[in-house]
C-alpha cells in the first residue's frame, strides 16, 4: 500500500546525481565551518575530569577564546574536512537503503530505521581514523595537552597545521600500531548507528505531527526546519551517554568500553553520562536546521528535470 503522506518525500530516483553531489560537498563544508568551535568544546568537556578546566559550554568558549585565540577553536579542523568524503558516502548509503528498503516495506519510518544505521556503519568505519587524529588534535592546548599526545615544538618555534597532523599520527601508530587509528571503532558504532536510525525516523514523526497541527499552505521547508533540531535533541539524549564513553576511549587510549563506564560512574557518578550534552543539542540545534534545510533545498536543486514541476515537493 503507498504510503500517504502530507510533506513528500524526495526520493534516490527523483534525483540528478551530478548535481546532488556538487552541492552537497559545497553544503556539508559550509556547514563543518559554523558547528566544528561546539564539537571542539564539547569533545574538551567530555574529556576534562569532572571540571577541573572548564565549567560548562560558554565557561569553555571564553576560556579557549581567551587563551586560544579563534584558532583554538579550530584545532584539527584541516583534517577533520576528510570527513567529507564519508558524508558523501552516508547520504549515498541512506538513499540506497532507502530505495532498497522499499521493495520489501514501504513504511517511512522503517526505511528511515534501516536506511540510518546502515548509512552510519558505512560512515562511521572512514570517520574513525580522522576523528581520532583530529580528537587528539583538539586536545592540545596552549603549552599543555589534555590528552595522551602532545604536539612537539621544534625550536621553541610552533608546527604548521599538518606538521602537528604527523607528529599526531606518528605518536599513535608508535604507542598503539594500526589500531590506534581505530580506537573507540566498536564505540563510535554504539553512539552514531543508534543516533542516526533514531534520528531519521524521528525527523519524518515530528514534521507530521506539524504538518497535521499547522495550515496546508505552511511551507514545508519551515516545517521540516523546526522537526530536525527536535529530531537531534531526541537522539543526542538518548545517545549521549554512549557518547562521552566514545570520546574517552579514542581520546585517553582506552581499550575496555565496559572499564571505561565502571570508571566514569565511580568518577563522576550518573551525572558523568551528561557531559558535554548542553554542548551537543546546543551545536545541534543551528546545525541541524542548515543541514535540513540545506538537504531537504540540495534534493529539490537536485530533482531530475521532468519532476520540479510536476508535484508540489
């Protein structure tokens, strides 16, 4: 049975693909430019012990700005733009999957499910190496590092971007081989598999539920804006905890998933599982809104030619 909805769905088939992917690696960077200062702080907040540098989200904005300068907020930013390439793969994944899906189950929230975590798996396994180069990387700050590795001066004189990027990587491969560029892998899968099959279906729900509670004639780009920060601030909660474990296990070279949580409860008791979260609905919450919106405009740029006009989409 076709599934009937009031905000219709563009989907893998509607779409150019040539123009999909020029836009969107024009979208995704913009996007990383205005949220990666939050990723920063709140990966810092979930590392810190208990508060001992940082008393929460803006404390630790100041802080870095202060003695960082607006550079400090940029710490692995360089290398953290590779991701780029996974992002191409999870929206390429999700609309597959999607598409798949579809041939045995035709309900949304089914093929959001499914099509979520898969696209997460496929994207998780590229982003993990630079994540973990670029968590280390965000750790160091000035005169000091917060995490194992510390980036190496060279006569009292400071590293160019990519001279601290090797210095970086030549330390985890020394202390941990290979694995090191995978550590926190079985984590990162608990975090983001779960964030994204949560975040998906939970996106399509509340633009419903709008749609159903607001005028016919209400934009549906307003609608899918407001439904997409409600969608993260659903997922982050009920990921978050698994989260700050992730974070811990790349960051301070832990190899137990189980000894890292036993550790952080005796620590810093429930409370502990929390950290950062302000941080991650509050990052979030603007980037979710450019990231729908950009998605939802990017697939209507992208339509195949024959289709603008023939649906009100």
């Amino acid at each position: 049975m076709e599934d009937k909805r009031n905000i219709p769905i563009i989907e893998w088939e509607h779409l150019d693909k040539r123009k999909f992917y020029v836009f969107g690696i024009c979208m995704t960077m913009m996007i990383r430019v205005s949220v990666y200062p939050f990723t920063l702080i709140r990966t810092r907040l979930q590392v810190q012990k208990g508060k001992s540098l940082y008393n929460g989200t803006f404390d630790a904005f100041v802080k870095i700005l202060r003695t960082e300068g607006t550079a400090g907020l940029y710490r692995g930013f360089l290398v953290n733009t590779f991701t780029l390439i996974s992002g191409q793969c999870y929206v390429t994944t999700y609309e597959l999957t999607r598409k798949y899906v579809s041939r045995y189950n035709n309900n949304n929230a089914v093929k959001s499910l499914v099509a979520g975590g898969s696209a997460s798996l496929v994207a998780q396994s590229i982003t993990v190496p630079i994540d973990v180069v670029s968590q280390h990387l965000m750790m160091q700050r000035k005169g000091e590092s917060m995490g194992r590795f510390k980036v190496q001066n060279q006569d009292g004189k400071r590293m160019l971007v990519f001279g601290q990027t090797k210095d970086i990587i030549v330390q985890i491969f020394k202390a941990d081989g290979f694995r090191g560029f995978y550590r926190g892998y079985v984590a990162s899968l608990l975090t983001y598999i779960p964030n994204s099959a949560v975040w998906w279906p939970f996106y399509h729900f509340y633009a419903e539920q709008l749609s159903s509670l607001t005028p016919k004639d209400c934009p549906h780009l307003l609608l899918q804006a407001i439904s997409g920060p409600l969608a993260a601030a659903t997922a982050s909660t009920l990921t978050n905890p698994m989260d700050v474990i992730r974070a811990r296990v790349q960051v301070e070279g832990k190899s137990s998933i189980i000894l890292t949580f036993k550790q952080l409860i005796a620590e810093e008791g429930p409370w502990g599982l929390t950290k950062g979260l302000s941080a991650r609905i509050i990052s979030a919450t603007p980037s979710t809104i450019v990231i729908v919106v950009g998605y939802e405009t990017l697939k209507k740029l992208s339509l195949r030619p024959e289709l603008v006009d023939s649906r009100h989409w």
